[in-house]
C-alpha cells in the first residue's frame, strides 16, 4: 500500500534499521476495514486515550463497556516474581552465561542495557522457570529470546515459536515439555486451563518498532505511548489466564520491564486486581531465593498456605485499589479524530488540508503533559503546510507552526537534528553554547592541552566508570563534567552529590550508587538525600533556588524505587544506570578525538566553533542531549 506513497509517510532511520509508514495506518483506504457493516473488537484492554483508534485508523469506535465490578473480579489469578528483588549475592541467570562463546558475546553487543542485565542473570530465573514442564518467553525481539532460551538451557527440540508453522501453536500444546519463544506476541495467544502456567517476561515492549522508539526515546512523549506499552504487559501477563479457575506464575526480568511495574503511574492505570497481584509480588519477593521458589511452588500447587495466606491479602490489596485515568487521556481522546483526518489527508496528498486538520489537533493537545507530542505535531503541520506550495497562506502557515515545534521541543534535541546543521548554524540554545565554550575552554587548559595528557584523563575516567567498584568513581564523574563543558566538581561535606556539573543555566547533579548489587529497590533514604542536593547547591551559589532545568540524577543498577521513596521523590529526581553514564564518557571521549584531531591544522575562532558544536551534536553530548540521556526515568510521574 505504501509503495506509491512514500511522499505520504515518515522515515525512522537508526544505526540498526530503518522503517517507513504513515503515523497512523491508511485503514480508510482499505477495503478490510471499510467493506464491512460493522466491525467488533474484542478485548479486555481497550485504553483511555485513544490508541485504539489511532492503532486501527477509525474514529469514532463505540465502547461496549464491561459490567460493573468486572474489574475487581479478573480473569484467573497471576503471582508476579521480581528475581532481581531476591537475596541472592549469585547471579540470578547462573554459570550458564560463563559458557557463552565469543561469537555469542559478539551478537551480544548489539543489545540494550536491559538485555545484557536480563541475559546474565538465570540460575534463579532458571529454578523458576523449571518449577512446570512448559513456559512462553515474551520479550521484544527475536534475538532476546533466542540468548535467554539458550542461558537457560531449553533445548533447541523443545523451543517453539507461534506461526513457524501452519499448526500455530498446537505443536506446543500438544509437546509435554518446552517453551513457547513468542517475540512481540504479547496478543493473541491463548494458553488456559493446563495448556502452561509460567511466563517469562524479559524486557519492555515499549519499542516494537522505530516509531515507537522515536516516540519515547527522541520525542520523549512517554505520556502518549504510555497506554500502549501499558496494554501489551497487561496482555502479555495474561496469555495463561483466560479462565477465572486459571492460573500462572509470572515471572519478570529486566532493568526496564521492573523498573516500569514498579511506577506508581503505571500502576495505578491497571485493574485492581492486576494492582494487587503486582504489588503482593513485589513484596513477597524481597525474600532469600530458596524462599521465593518455595513460594512459587506454593503458587502454582494453589496449596493451603496459598490459599490461607496469600489469596486473603491479595483480595485485601485489591478491594484498596483504584483504577485511574490521567486527567490528559481525554485530550488525547479529543485529538484523535482530527488525527486520523489528518493523515488521510495526508495519504490523499491534499497536504494544505492536512496541515489544517494539523492545527485543529493542536488545539486540542493542551497542558505541559503534552508539550513533546504538540512539537511532533507543530512539525508535521509544517512539514505538510510547505508541500502546499500553491495553497494560500501554507508558506505563512509552514513557518509559524514551525516555530511553534521548535518552542514546544525546546527541552529535546530530535527537531534540531532533523533539520540538520545547514539550518540551525550558529542558533544553538543557550545551555547547548555554554556548553560549546566550555569545551573550547576545557581543549585550552594543561590537564587537557596535550595527546598524552588527555589520553591519560581519558582512559582513567572510562576504566574507573567501568568498575562499579572502583574508588575513583566520584573522581571519573568529576572528569566527564570537566569534558562536556561543564565547571564540574566533588562539593564538600558530608552526604553532598558525588558530582556536580554546572553550567550557568543549568545545572546536572549525579548520585553515583554503582556499587550497589542488583537487586532490591533505590531506598526511602537515598530518594531522601537526592531531594536536597540542587537545593545545597543553589546555597552554594548563594542562590535562592536552582537554575531552571536542573535535574539529580541517581545512578544505580536497581532498576525499581522503594514505594516510599517514589511518593516523596521530587520532579527534579531521574533514575539512571551505571552502563548509561559509561556509554556517556565513551561518546564523550570519541567527540573530544575528533575535535583535537581538527584542532591542531590550525582552525580557531568561528571554525573552532563550528567544528565543537558539530561534533558534540553528532556523538549526542551537547548539554541538552546529555540531560535528555539522563531523564528519561523519572521516578515520580
């Protein structure tokens, strides 16, 4: 359908792929979806803000709603397991991982922070796993559940995957032993009664495609793309309990997918009984290994301390629990009928129309909540506006809502790189400038003038970000400041931030918790500290409050937040990775070779200055990306 519609469609290009397709799917020009009378959609997970229509392309669709109470009765019951909660010093994948070969570790490096922390930890995962004959993985792609299957061990005989035949999934159905590898199926499998009780889930389904991705990683619109990745963990829990007699150990593994069950946000938007069974599970697996798998054994035998102890306060939790609707889901519920015009429009190459339902959307997208998914939108309105060469006013048109994207997008760098550097030369932010003179100055200095120098400071500040329990941590933290430009530095006293990098309008402190071991949750009292640390420094400063924009950021390989932690975490408080701020200095260090690789053919002044800003732009480490890196997890939403 798109081969003759490219000029009608968005290009997602990544270093791993690229992907082309309208925003919203052309249902409106395919007879499936416009042949029939009536068409019914079935589903337990239907969403609050519009996705629905947005996946489908139709609007309206009319809501057959369930019965009252339906929501607190569910549909089996599912103990949920966090491994990396459990005490356990071992690593929770097990000596498996210590046979992998070194082309296994080399098709490894492709995968994400998440992948690698899941794909080393199985002899707890593996207990769990082997507690019934029969289990599905669930993860994002292929290759994840490919490296998962085999740490554990699951024989090749006994993995199968839904489709690979024309059988579907009755292959698996009918094995007495095995696991069902189903890659981006978190729909559409229905495994009841005795079929299989144990999911695995590795990993979260946020970026199935480059469009997602983009969405959440470059657009940072997480609120848009909230209920979706919320629908597909709910139905992926699910895939076991389609009765109200079934039930189903699930078991969840990976920084990402806990760190998200973990949110207060998420939460909340799910039914209770899903509320209740996350939350049971969370505290129930804070508990020695041996502990936890007893506990699960307990589960899927439904014993009677099961029975007697468990089910009563599961009920309990959820008759206290309450499903609820972020007050922006109805504007984003309003918007997207004028969406789904927009981009049949589109599709019918009547880009003046377009850009004018592209308004109409705006109109409808308001509050702070909705800024990055406003940018997009400003963007695609100009972009169909200058299409419009003969309609009256679109060149008028194109250049306002341009404007507006760029004001809407101000805390992101996606609209800028689209543009390129031809078109933004010299019209940096602020912060972005006071982090190019920084480098300039920074290139000038002793510490930094000479190769030997700078190879010293280098290879020091990554070999010490690379051992979580190197002493000079604080120090690598110190010299990553000095690089991006910041005045960086270790304040004194007792219980200040590990680094502060300060540039005059904005200011980044990081709370390094490296040495903390995987499992467990970032506690009450660190959430507490990091509360203050902007606050100290502004006192510093002799400021009566920080520079606007500032963020702490905690660095800690514990993908969750202690509940409490995360009802007192203040805006400003992001939670981040050791593996993330390693990745940083590593983009950092290949930016600074490049620059001092110009430096000395004699360039200076404006050449200089176009040569640092270009470079920091192209490895992501001007101050504005580096903040975009470090936020995109707060722990209060």
């Amino acid at each position: 359908m798109i081969r003759q519609q490219l000029r009608s469609c968005l290009f997602y290009v990544s270093s791993q792929g690229w992907y082309i397709r309208p925003m919203i799917p052309p249902t409106f020009d395919h007879d499936a979806f416009t042949g029939p009378v009536q068409r019914v959609y079935l589903s337990a997970t239907l969403g609050e803000g519009g996705e629905l229509e947005r996946a489908f392309g139709r609007s309206p669709i009319a809501r057959v709603h369930a019965p009252e109470g339906w929501e607190r009765t569910g549909s089996g019951r599912r103990f949920f397991v966090f491994p990396d909660l459990a005490e356990i010093d071992d690593p929770v994948f097990g000596p498996a991982e210590q046979a992998k070969t070194a082309e296994d570790k080399a098709s490894d490096e492709t995968d994400t922070a998440s992948d690698g922390e899941a794909t080393h930890k199985g002899g707890l995962v593996g207990q769990l796993v082997r507690l019934r004959d029969k289990s599905v993985l669930l993860t994002p792609d292929d290759h994840s559940a490919q490296a998962i299957a085999r740490t554990i061990g699951v024989p090749a005989a006994e993995q199968y995957r839904p489709g690979e035949t024309k059988a579907g999934l009755r292959p698996f159905i009918d094995a007495e032993r095995g696991m069902l590898l189903a890659a981006s199926r978190y729909d559409g499998m229905d495994l009841p009664d005795e079929t299989c009780n144990i999911i695995l889930m590795h990993g979260l389904p946020d970026a199935v495609h480059l469009q997602d991705r983009f969405f959440i990683t470059g657009l940072g619109a997480s609120n848009v793309a909230l209920e979706r990745v919320r629908t597909r963990v709910v139905q992926g829990a699910g895939r076991c309990t389609r009765g109200p007699r079934d039930f189903a150990l699930v078991i969840a593994v990976g920084r990402d997918l806990q760190r998200f069950l973990s949110r207060t946000d998420v939460r909340a938007g799910m039914p209770p009984e899903l509320q209740a069974e996350i939350a049971f599970g969370r505290e129930n697996s804070e508990v020695p290994a041996v502990d936890l798998v007893a506990l699960a054994q307990s589960a899927l035998d439904r014993d009677r301390i099961w029975q007697e102890d468990a089910e009563p306060y599961i009920t309990e939790l959820r008759n206290e629990a309450v499903k609820e609707v972020p007050p922006y889901a109805a504007r984003l519920a309003g918007s997207v009928r004028r969406e789904i015009a927009a981009w049949q429009a589109a599709w019918q190459q009547d880009f003046d129309r377009a850009s004018r339902e592209a308004v109409e959307v705006l109109n409808q997208l308001t509050g702070q909540e909705l800024r990055p998914y406003q940018a997009l939108w400003a963007y695609l309105g100009s972009a169909w506006a200058s299409l419009a060469v003969d309609a009256p006013a679109a060149a008028e048109r194109a250049e306002q809502l341009l404007r507006r994207a760029r004001q809407a997008a101000n805390r992101t760098t996606w609209l800028r790189e689209i543009e390129g550097p031809g078109a933004t030369a010299g019209d940096l932010d602020v912060l972005d400038a006071e982090g190019v003179d920084g480098v300039i100055a920074a290139l000038a200095t002793p510490r930094l003038k000479s190769a030997a120098k700078f190879n010293e400071v280098a290879n020091g500040m990554i070999r010490a970000l690379g051992d979580p329990d190197a002493t000079g941590y604080e120090q690598a933290l110190v010299a990553l400041g000095d690089l991006l430009g910041a005045r960086s530095y270790k304040p004194q006293g007792q219980g200040r931030t590990d680094a502060a990098w300060m540039w005059p309008s904005s200011w980044i402190t990081i709370e390094a918790r490296s040495e903390q071991k995987a499992k467990g949750g970032v506690s009450l009292r660190y959430i507490r500290q990091a509360n203050t640390q902007l606050d100290l420094l502004a006192a510093d400063e002799g400021l009566d409050e920080p520079a606007p924009g500032s963020i702490t950021v905690i660095a800690s390989p514990r993908g969750m937040v202690d509940d409490d932690g995360v009802k007192v975490a203040r805006p400003h408080l992001h939670l981040s990775s050791p593996s993330t701020l390693l990745a940083l200095a590593q983009r950092t260090v290949r930016a600074w070779s490049e620059i001092r690789g110009a430096a000395p053919t004699g360039i200076d002044g404006d050449g200089l200055r176009a040569v640092v800003q270009e470079t920091l732009a192209a490895h992501r480490v001007l101050p504005s990306q580096v903040r975009d890196d470090l936020s995109t997890d707060p722990i209060r939403r």
